[in-house]
C-alpha cells in the first residue's frame, strides 16, 4: 500500500526530472521507517522519505581519524538533491531494507558504511570491511533544504580510526574533501574563520556537540550512549526548534479565551450538584485541541472571529460530554487523571449531566451574535451530524466484540465515525464560519477526517509498540483485551499461524514473554508495518488537503498539528 497518494507521488517524480540521473535513480533505494526511539515500522522509497513532509528513517554518520587525529571531512557534490555542496563528516548514508542492514540498527548501519565507503570514497571493500566501526550513539533530527527537500533521520553516529586511506572520491557523490586539525573542526562547528561563509551540515553539528566535543581525540574510548538523543526540528545551522512549537504556542496563546467561553457556557446550570458534574472533568487539564481547532482553521483560510471560540467550546462541550457517557458504558474509573463523572458522583447524575452538557453546546451556538443565521443552520447540521456519527461509531465497536469477524473496511468506518467525525466537524465548521469556499470547506472537512484516522492508527500502534511507564497502563492491553485494531484484522485475516498471538489475544492477561512472542508475531506478519502504511497513508493525504491554502504561519501550525498525530496528542 503506498503511503502517500497518487498526486503527492506525481509531483515527487516531477521533483526528480531536473536533477541528476544517478542521484534521481537512487530514490528508488528502501529506507528504514523508525519512530523517534528507533524501534522500525517499515520501509519506504528513498523518495518519500525526503520529499515534502517525508518520514522519519534511520540514518548513519561516519567519522574517519587518522593516526594524528585528523579528520576526514567531504563536501557533497552539487548533483545531490538533498544539501548539495555542504560539507558534512566522512561519510553519511542509510541503511537499506535489505539483509544484513535492516536487522540490529547499530550492526546494520556499520554494514551500510561498509557497503556505502567503496561507492562514496572510492576505496576497495576490503578496505572497508577491514575498517573497525565503532557505534557510539544516535539522534533524531528534522532540518529541510528547501521546500521540496528535507532530512527527516534517526542518525547512528560511527567513529573509526586509520593509519592511512588511498582516496578516490566519486565525483558524482563528493565534490571536494580534507583531513582537518582539532582546531579547524572548532572552526567548523563554531562557524568562525573561513567557515563562516561555508555550508555546514546540520547534523555534522549537531553529532559532533553531542558526542564527539568531550571526548576527542580519544574517540575509539567514547563509552557508547542508550536511546535517542532528540532534538526535534532544527534550522540549516543547527539550532533547535522544538517539533511543533508554532502550534504549542497557538494552543496555548488560545486556551484561556476558549477555556473562559467553556466555564461561562456550562454556568448556565443553576442547580450546584449537576453543574459540578459537568465542570467535573474540565478541571483535569488538557489542551482543548477541538476547542482551539475552529479557530486555529479560520485563521489559515482566511481570519477568525469570536464566533470560533463559541463554535469550539460547543464542540469541546459535546466532547466532554462523549467522554462522560463512555465512562458509564465501559465502566472506566479513571479520567484524565481523576475519578470519571459517574465514580466521582453516580451513575445517574452523570447521565444527566452528559445530557446537560449537549443541551448547552447547542444553545450558545444559537445565542452567539457572531454567528449570522445562514452559518448557525450549517453548525448545527454538522454538529448534529457529528455526534450521530459518533454515537453510531461507539455502538459500532461495542457490536465488534461480540462479532467472530470484522472486515478493515468496516474498521476504518468505525473510527471515522468515534475519533474522525470531531475532527472534521472542528475543521469543516471552522472554516464555514471564516467565509471560506465550498471548495475550501470540503477541503477542510476532509484533512480533519484523515487527521482523525491517523490518529487512531497511531494510537492503536503505540499500545502494542510503546512501553507501560509511556502509556501509562500496560503495554499490548489490546491484544491482551482482543480489541479488533486494523492490525489484529490483518493478523487474523493473513491465514497465518501466529500462535503466540492466538494465545494471548482476548486472554485478558499473560505472562511478558507469551506477549513479546505475540507481538514480535505481529512484526514478522507485516500487521504493524500494514497499520503504520495505512496511518502514513492517511498522514499524507492530510497535508496534501493543506495545499490548497498556500503557505503562512496559520498554516504551519496546522501542518504541525498534522504531524503531531504521529506521536500523539491527546
């Protein structure tokens, strides 16, 4: 299946007509998929991995010394598309989906360098199996060329040392190269000297302050550091942007507005007992993404009003009141970190509380005085809609588990109508209220409904692929609950064995080991590879839906919430 949809591919191959034949035929090559710890989630082409958004893949950076601590440095020739003729460490490069390089992630990248010298360097392969690699770390960073271009890497740093190599570079991969002094790389690093107006690669910076800075020259004793050092987006210098810092500062430059529209609507009930249940879970926190949405849409298609604010906290309202009514269904005790509603009061105030709180959200929508009444009747037929849509959706998964089979289709409508439908109301309605087009509208409607649907194909991935203490309730609970997730729809439609999986899927619970058998089952299925394929699908069929806003900063921000659903908001 492939992860990105036919007109992003079309311009992509568009992209590769004006530049170099054997650069343009290497994007063919199967880059390694990772999340931000590394852990794989596939292959892609070279191409999508690079090309707009891309996706983040592994990576490996080589550093060659000499016997007088001198290191070997290159300069990218000017027929890469990716950073042509900046000057980078002695070799960077990836590993491939192929054997010997897509298993252990340290191994498999010093296996790639092996593969990857002779063809950059222009030295044999004994040479360059002869060499001793040493692994001393990784880092995830995000830095793009241009618009089209970007890295976007989890990049394993290798260090070796030689008494001697007889060089000859390919021209088409390197353009210049030298073996530079400890107090050059300072230069280099710094930007000072005759490197100040020299391009730099971003990543050479950033691994060389991160691991090399303390230890050299004795770099073949630098002890090797766990886990990923993360530093987000960074810019052509190496200066960190936090991932998604526009859209943190929106959320949180929005929130009192929307959170003060919320507290003023919910105290129109009088009577103090149902008025604390409906206040009950908004004092758990949160960002009030839905809250924010309309009005984080109205801004990038053309300006908001405070008619957004009151179309938000009518959603986040309804939200809330979703989440109240759940609670009850499943008998959930905990919320946001409190007891749920109908612990904290009973089951039946609760109820009426949930019942109050949607009564609310309609009725602010039809006193606002920003709202003129050709848009009121659009809001509230897509509210409307919208929680049909998940009632239909939550009655839907409660009828799967009592179901021998559910078909992927039939998932996939599941959760467009539970998780999607909100997200494309926030979008759709927000934009309605901005006086954008129909064309606009639908546009919206339809990046809200495939952010929705990334967002639960990751959630349904961290649960078997995270960790309890990041989760924060155990790990692979739903195979343990036999949830039907689109990966236990491929796994149990693949005709497989897979009988750790069998055994311990709708057990209720299993001992650590039968559960990693199952899940590492999974992995050698293809069923998480299959569900991240189809979340990257929908993630990129959201930002192709961007496109047709042009470029600002409102949009940024929504292209950053796009991105956030890869790791989770909540």
């Amino acid at each position: 299946m492939p992860l990105v949809c036919p007109d992003v591919m079309a311009d992509a191959n568009g992209a590769l007509s004006g530049h170099d034949g054997i650069q343009a035929e290497m994007m063919d090559e199967r880059c390694i998929l990772v999340d931000s710890d590394d852990s794989v989630l596939g292959s892609e082409s070279k191409l999508t991995c690079h090309y707009r958004e891309g996706l983040l893949h592994r990576a490996f950076s080589v550093l060659i010394f000499d016997s007088e601590d001198r290191l070997l440095i290159q300069q990218r020739s000017t027929e890469k598309i990716t950073f042509p003729g900046m000057w980078a460490n002695s070799c960077c490069s990836h590993p491939l989906d192929i054997d010997g390089e897509n298993g252990d992630p340290a191994q498999g990248c010093i296996n790639a360098a092996i593969r990857k010298l002779p063809q950059e360097l222009g030295i044999s392969q004994e040479v360059a199996s002869s060499i001793d690699f040493k692994h001393i770390g990784c880092f995830q960073y995000e830095c793009r060329w241009n618009d089209e271009w970007l890295e976007n890497e989890v990049d394993h740093v290798l260090v070796a040392r030689v008494q001697s190599l007889d060089l000859s570079p390919n021209s088409n991969e390197i353009s210049d190269y030298m073996w530079v002094d400890a107090n050059e790389i300072v230069e280099i690093i710094d930007g000072t000297g005759r490197w100040e107006s020299e391009l730099v690669a971003p990543w050479f910076r950033l691994l060389w302050r991160e691991f090399l800075a303390e230890g050299y020259p004795n770099v073949m004793e630098i002890e090797e550091r766990s886990g990923v050092v993360k530093f987000g987006r960074v810019d052509i210098n190496a200066t960190s942007t936090p991932p998604g810092t526009s859209l943190m500062n929106a959320l949180k430059s929005h929130r009192d507005d929307v959170e003060s529209e919320i507290m003023r609507s919910l105290s129109k009930i009088k009577q103090e007992r149902l008025h604390g249940a409906m206040k009950h879970l908004f004092t758990g926190g949160g960002k009030r993404l839905r809250a924010i949405l309309p009005k984080l849409v109205g801004d990038a298609v053309g300006s908001s009003n405070p008619g957004h604010n009151t179309l938000g906290a009518s959603i986040e309202i309804i939200h809330n009141f979703t989440l109240v009514h759940d609670d009850i269904m499943d008998q959930d005790p905990i919320r946001r970190g409190l007891d749920a509603v109908h612990v904290a009061y009973d089951d039946a105030t609760a109820i009426n509380a949930g019942d109050a709180m949607l009564a609310v959200a309609f009725e602010i929508l039809a006193e606002s005085e920003d709202i003129e009444a050709d848009v009121l009747v659009f809001l509230v037929k897509s509210i409307g809609e919208m929680v049909r849509r998940v009632a239909e959706g939550q009655m839907i998964d409660m009828e799967f588990e009592k179901r021998d089979k559910v078909s992927e289709d039939e998932y996939i409508e599941m959760i467009a109508g539970k998780t999607s439908a909100m997200f494309e109301t926030c979008a759709m309605t927000g934009a309605k209220l901005s006086g954008a087009s129909d064309k606009v509208v639908k546009s919206m409607a339809e990046w809200g409904l495939n952010m929705g649907l990334c967002f639960q194909l990751m959630d349904d991935l961290i649960d078997i692929t995270g960790d309890t203490k990041t989760l924060g309730k155990p790990a692979g609970s739903d195979i343990l609950q036999g949830k039907r997730t689109l990966i236990a729809i491929h796994a149990l439609e693949s005709g497989n064995e897979l009988p750790s999986f069998k055994k311990a899927y709708g057990s209720g619970e299993c001992d650590s080991d039968l559960l990693a058998d199952a899940v590492q089952e999974l992995y050698d299925n293809g069923s998480i590879e299959y569900a991240r394929d189809r979340a990257m699908l929908h993630h990129s069929k959201a930002h192709s839906c961007l496109d047709i806003l042009g470029e600002s900063h409102s949009v940024k921000i929504l292209r950053e919430m796009t991105d956030y659903q890869l790791v989770r908001i909540n």
